[in-house]
C-alpha cells in the first residue's frame, strides 16, 4: 500500500506549499480542513464539500466515539462509506472535547473518564483507546492524544500538562505502530512559553511522527498572542513533514498562520457561520440578517463563483434567513467554504510563484476597503 508521504515544493518566506501524499488522494497545502464533526458537514452534502475545493475532512473521535460509536461506524465499512467522503480524513483525539464539553472530568496519568454532555453516560479515554477509536472510524490521518489545559493557566501548570501529554504521545505511538498509508500526527503544547514549545517538540521529534500539530492555541489567547508563537513554533518543528494548527481560524488567522510556515489548519467557523448568517467575503463580514440588504439585488460577492453568489440576491438570502428556511444556511456556508478554499488556492498559487507578499498586501487591502457589518 502507498505510504504517507509529503512533497514540499516551495518556499517563500516561512510560507511554504506542497502535496501530501495518501492512498486516498492528494492533500494541496497549505489546506484548510472543513470541519464534519458527527459525520457530516452541517448544511453540506459530501459532493457540494469537494466542489468547494476541499482535499480533507476533519472528523472527532470524541463525538462519533458516543454517537453513533466507533464500533458501529466500523461495522457499516468506516467513517469514508458511513458518511459518503471518499477523499481523506483526519480525525482529532478527542482531548479538547473532553475537556470543553465533557462533565465530571477526572484526569489521571493513565488518561481521562468523563460523562457524556450528551446522556451523561460514563466513558474512559486514554492514548491506546483514542488509537483504537480512530482506526476503527478508518481515519487516513490519526491525531496522538494529549491533554489540553484549561485557561487560564499558570506556566507551571502548562509544563506539567505539555509533560504528560508527551508521555501520551509516546503510548499513542506505541498503541499506533505501522500502518502502511495511515499517518499519526504528535500535537505540540506548551502555551505561550518559547522554552515549553521547544521541549515539546524536541520530544515529539525524538518519538517521529507522520506529521505535526501546533496545539493549544485558538482557545482564547487571543491573535497577538497566537502569532507569537507561530513566529517560533513551526521552525522547532520538522521542515520535511506537514504542520498543522489546530481549530483555526478567520480569514485573517489563516493567512497570518500560513505566512509563518503553517501548512494544515481546521475550523466550524465558516460553517457555523454560515448557519447564523454571517458571511465571509473579500471585501469583509456581511451580516446577512440586516435589513440593508432586503432590497438589495446584488450577490454576496460580485467577484465569486460559488451557487449563492451566482443565482441569488442579497435580498433572497436575506429573506429565507429571516423566514428560517433551511436553504439559507446550505448557501451561506456554501459560499463560505468556497472562500476559504479561494484563499487557500490564492496562497498556493503565490508562494509557488514567490509572491505571497504581494498576494498578502491584495488580501488585506481588499477587506480594508470593506464594510464590516455590525452582528
């Protein structure tokens, strides 16, 4: 079976584009992952997500693990067949879940139990058990499993948290072993501390791993703060495999991110915005619930190909928001995920041909000369 594998093709600045190789397709990067967490991009047929643009879907361990399970995914022929994706899948490990939405927490070095914010049932989650759960869903891209602090935190508890979670990654790498054409990821931690970050990844570089995450960002630190870290923490990471960060972003974070070597990132929020009628464009956030815009003729973006922007108005999506129609949150995140798979491509096509600067420089000056609507 072909192996996972990742072509770095070029650089340009810290900003780099590649392939990553799977036996279920190529992954272009950079490349941002819609997120489907029970099997299903809400709003999204599986076909109207690949015509977006999009190479891979995320999936969560931590909610198929309790609905519908791992088991019976496993025996209906895997996550790919359930839910009509053929191309591949990256599923996370079901920490940050486990420490946002479960109740009742109980953290040990052996791993987590919890109850299900769903029926309160318990459960137990350690490294081995997230390895089994992710294979049994098929997933082409496994996340090790780690443990993400609470914030705020102090430092020391970050390093004695990011410690753990490097022995988890060892057990979730042990528990892994080789599986020809599947990839397991380690997930580095350590805040927003620089000698943290580089503990941890010089752990995770000493186990080896398919490819990399920056994790523990995006959970409230706020931009400034995020991209300091990003100044530092790709480059401690290894140059020849895939980065990923996890759980960004806006438009503005994705590009930031990928100008400082990120190669993967994941978010709901195109989707969940889409549902609440917010909308991303190149000229900024339209709300769509408004009522500028019930008379308003014109297309979300003149300059956008997907199906909300060519066949309807302003003023229709405006109407089947406010009527709470269902075709109003499959267009706004249609259209959505068509833009952040645009500025995926944009940046792709720049740093190939050395001109992320300038791409960079058209992309902000374009939302700059937008009108943010107020929510």
């Amino acid at each position: 079976m072909e192996r996972f594998s990742f072509d770095l093709q070029a650089t340009d600045g810290a900003a780099r584009t590649g392939v990553i190789h799977t036996p279920r397709g190529d992954i272009r990067t950079p490349a941002f992952m819609p997120v489907g967490t029970a099997a299903t991009v809400k709003a999204m047929m599986p076909e109207s997500v690949a015509a977006t643009g999009a190479d891979i879907l995320l999936g969560n361990t931590y909610h198929l693990m309790l609905r519908p399970t791992a088991e019976r995914i496993d025996r209906l022929g895997g996550l790919h067949k359930f839910m009509n994706w053929d191309k591949p899948i990256l599923t996370d490990s079901g920490g940050f879940q486990v420490m946002s939405l479960a109740e009742l927490r109980k953290l040990t070095e052996e791993g987590v139990t919890f109850k299900s914010h769903i029926d309160g049932s318990k459960h137990r989650l350690t490294p081995e058990r997230s390895m089994e759960i992710q294979k049994l869903l098929g997933s082409d891209i496994v996340m090790c499993f780690d443990e993400c602090p609470a914030l705020p935190a102090t430092e020391a508890e970050v390093a004695t948290s990011m410690r753990m979670s490097m022995r988890w990654a060892q057990r979730s790498r042990d528990a892994f072993g080789d599986r020809p054409g599947y990839a397991l990821f380690g997930i580095q931690q350590g805040g927003v501390t620089e000698s943290l970050r580089a503990e941890s990844a010089e752990a995770l570089r000493a186990i080896e791993f398919d490819g990399y995450a920056v994790g523990g960002l995006a959970v409230g630190e706020g931009q400034e703060a995020m991209f300091g870290v990003l100044d530092y923490a790709p480059g401690q990471l290894p140059v020849d495999k895939p980065r990923y960060l996890m759980g960004v972003g806006k438009p503005d974070d994705i590009v930031g991110a990928v100008k400082r070597g990120i190669d993967m990132m994941d978010c709901v929020l195109p989707s969940r915005s889409g549902r609440t009628g917010q909308v991303f464009t190149r000229h900024g956030v339209v709300n769509i619930k408004n009522a500028r815009h019930q008379d308003d003729p014109r297309p979300l973006d003149e300059e956008c190909g997907c199906p909300a922007c060519r066949n309807y108005s302003r003023a229709y999506l405006h109407h089947v928001f406010r009527s709470h129609e269902m075709i109003s949150g499959m267009l706004l995140t249609w259209h959505n995920l068509h833009y952040f798979q645009e500025i995926m491509a944009g940046m792709r096509a720049a740093i190939a041909a050395g001109t992320f600067a300038a791409w960079e420089a058209d992309f902000h000056e374009g939302r700059a000369q937008g009108d943010i609507e107020p929510l």
